[in-house]
C-alpha cells in the first residue's frame, strides 16, 4: 500500500472515530489501532467497538446466441451485477458481533419480483444484518436477516465462486435469506469434526413487509471426516490453498416452509394461495492438491403446486429436483480452469407449465489476489427442454467475461 493511500485511510479511519466517541478521543490520548490484513479495519482505544470495511465490485459482459448454430446475438448483457458494502465488526465485548451486507446495483436487488408484491414491495438494499453472540467458540447464536443453512453453493458468498454465477439448480431451488433465529455449533469427534446449523425464520424471505402466521424451519448437518479445511476452504470455490492433505465434506439439510406465500417460498412472485413448502438438499466437496470437486443434490415438494386467482390466471411453485457437479484444478501460477455440468427437472404435475434446464460450461479463472481480485471467462452451452411435449425448445451458447474486485 502507498504512502497516500495510507494516508486517506488513516483520514477516513479518524473521521469514524471522531464521529462514533468525541468525548473519548477528547480524554484519551491512546490512538486507535487499525489495519489493512483484511478490508480496513479500526479498533477502538478501550477496546469497545470495532469496525471492519470491505466493497466489491462485479462488473460483466456477456453474449447469448440466439441457437447452437445461428450464432448472432439474442442477448447481450453488459452490467455491474453486484456492488455490495460490508461492515461487520463487535460491540462491548468480542463475543457481540455484527454483520450488515448492502447492495446497491440493480441486478442485485430483485426488482421484478418485488413489483406488485404484498410480500416485499421495494428494492433489496439491505441483503444482510444480523447481531451475533459467540458464548463460546464453538457456538454462534444469530438474530436478524441473513442467509439460512440451505445448500453449499448460496451459503458460499458470490464473491468466493469460481464460476461469475451459481449454478441453474442453485438458481430454481436454493432457499436465500430470510428473518429470524439462528444457531450453529461445531464439535468434534477424534480427527472427525461436525457442524450443526439450524434456523427459525419469518419464511417471507428477505425484507417482507408483512408475514403471515406460518414460519420456517431449516436444519443442516456437515460432516468432516478428515479434519477441517485449510483458512474455511469448505466455503471458497476451489483449491487455493492447495490442500496438502486430502479434505472432505458432506452435508445435507431440510427446509420446511409452513404457509409460504411466495412461489419459491422465500423467493418469488406471491403465489394466490399459501402452500407449505419443502426442500431437501444435499452437497460434498472435496478438496487435495490444487484439485476441487463438488457436487450438490436438490429438490422441492408442495402438495398442489398449481394455485389460481379468481380469473383463473396461475402462479406456480416449482417443483421437481435438481443436479449440479463442478471439477476444478488452480495451477501454481493461480490460473485455474473448471467444469460445471447442471440439470433441473420439473415433476410432472408441472410439467405443463415447467421446462427442463441443462447447462454445461467451461470456466477460466485468474486470481491476482485470491478471490478478492480476479478475472473469469466462462462459456455455456444451454438446452431447454419442454418434457410435456417431449421436445428440444433452445439450444444455444452463452460467453461471459467478469472482473471482480475488492477488498
């Protein structure tokens, strides 16, 4: 870091400060400590508050063919998909934590499912903000808005992904944010460590408006026979840290969401009549010598998924399962190349209404400072396929170039 850039976070770090404990900075001559290890981070002079400062940025291109053989475009995407502010930090004491998430692009709030909505009317500013308590190392007692234990993939952030998005199965069937409570706790057995992680939450989703009298429940087990993964590698996508000993992880999980009024429970459109929602999931990752592979299982179940208003116009919760497998290695010049191969099926109560979703895609990845700053090219080849007629409606090609950035 330069002798003018830490001259203007020392300035921003002052400012803060000042702002947060006048009286104190007026009393104390202690200086407050701070560093750069890890975004910008300030601790208070009596140890009171503490503050760590992080961004990112997305910024992507990306061309859709219109079919497998006519290559001209049918979408062209040029965006900032993600823009996101974190602050996280303690209050008082070391084991009360907070973590607030914002996002500020416009990929990056739910804009169309929010229009026309009882449930969740505006942008999706605040993605997370939750108090944390630790009374233990081992255990970790959450309360606000932030992602449920549901699959791998959405629990890893979309800043550590090898790929510039998650998978279609993610995308049709993962479980998001919601509000409520939260535990997780991590033990251990001889070499063999697990993690328990369970929640209580609204089932509305991220920054409803309303919540009727249904709530959800989220429960997840993670095993770890080999011991645990170097610097949390069980949530980064591949290997950077090239694991000198082979690691493993398996975990499966079960959402029941009790009187979901949105298609995909905590996600969606509002549905016209409440169903209670179910997802089971699934996930392993292993991990040895610059070698990542991960796998993920999961699927979705309501009675009736089909619900009408009084026109007879229908809003549809997806049911049906899905399937995603992704193969990566990262040479010792940290440019890495990995496959992803995906599938989501419809069950046939929905079938009509529902399409099958293949993708298999190619990604190269060079990391210039891990995953806070890299570049990504993928490319995608899609099938869309409609299984109550029994036909093939797209094939086509997707290429994506992707810039991340941040501290």
């Amino acid at each position: 870091m330069n002798l003018l850039t830490k001259r203007i976070a020392s300035l921003f770090i002052f400012l803060i400060l000042f702002s947060i404990k006048k009286s104190d900075a007026q009393t104390n001559a202690k200086m407050p400590s701070y560093n750069f290890s890890n975004g910008i981070g300030i601790v208070t002079p009596d140890s009171s508050f503490s503050l760590n400062f992080r961004f990112r940025m997305q910024a992507r291109s990306a061309y859709s063919t219109v079919s497998e053989s006519d290559l001209s475009a049918a979408e062209i995407e040029a965006r900032v998909r993600r823009l996101r502010m974190r602050l996280e930090g303690f209050v008082i004491d070391p084991k009360l934590n907070y973590f607030i998430q914002l996002s500020f692009s416009r990929g990056d709030m739910d804009w169309v499912d929010n229009d026309n909505s009882a449930i969740n009317s505006s942008p999706n500013v605040v993605r997370d903000a939750v108090v944390i308590y630790k009374p233990t190392n081992n255990l970790s007692l959450i309360f606000g808005q932030t992602k449920l234990p549901g699959n791998r993939q959405r629990v890893v952030s979309s800043s550590e992904l090898q790929f510039a998005d998650r998978s279609i199965v993610n995308a049709t069937f993962n479980i998001d944010r919601d509000f409520g409570f939260q535990a997780a706790y991590t033990g251990n057995i001889s070499k063999m460590y697990y993690v328990l992680k369970g929640a209580i939450s609204s089932g509305e989703g991220r920054n409803s408006v309303v919540s009727d009298g249904g709530l959800a429940y989220t429960g997840r087990l993670e095993l770890l026979p080999l011991g645990k993964f170097t610097n949390k590698g069980d949530f980064f996508e591949g290997d950077l840290e090239r694991e000198p000993k082979p690691k493993l992880s398996i975990a499966s999980g079960y959402h029941h969401n009790e009187s979901a009024a949105r298609t995909a429970g905590t996600l969606g459109k509002d549905l016209y009549e409440n169903r209670n929602i179910d997802v089971f999931f699934s996930d392993i990752l292993f991990k040895y010598n610059g070698i990542a592979l991960s796998a993920e299982y999961l699927n979705r179940k309501t009675n009736n998924p089909i619900t009408l208003n009084e026109l007879d116009m229908e809003r549809i919760v997806y049911v049906g399962e899905g399937k995603m497998i992704q193969l990566s290695y990262i040479f010792k010049n940290n440019f890495e190349v990995a496959g992803r191969y995906a599938i989501v099926a419809p069950y046939k109560v929905v079938q009509e209404s529902e399409l099958q979703k293949r993708e298999m895609g190619l990604g190269v990845t060079k990391y210039l400072k891990k995953h806070r700053v890299k570049l990504q090219g993928n490319l995608f080849y899609n099938t869309t396929t409609d299984l109550y007629i029994d036909e093939v409606t797209l094939n086509n090609w997707t290429a994506m170039f992707q810039i991340e950035l941040g501290i």
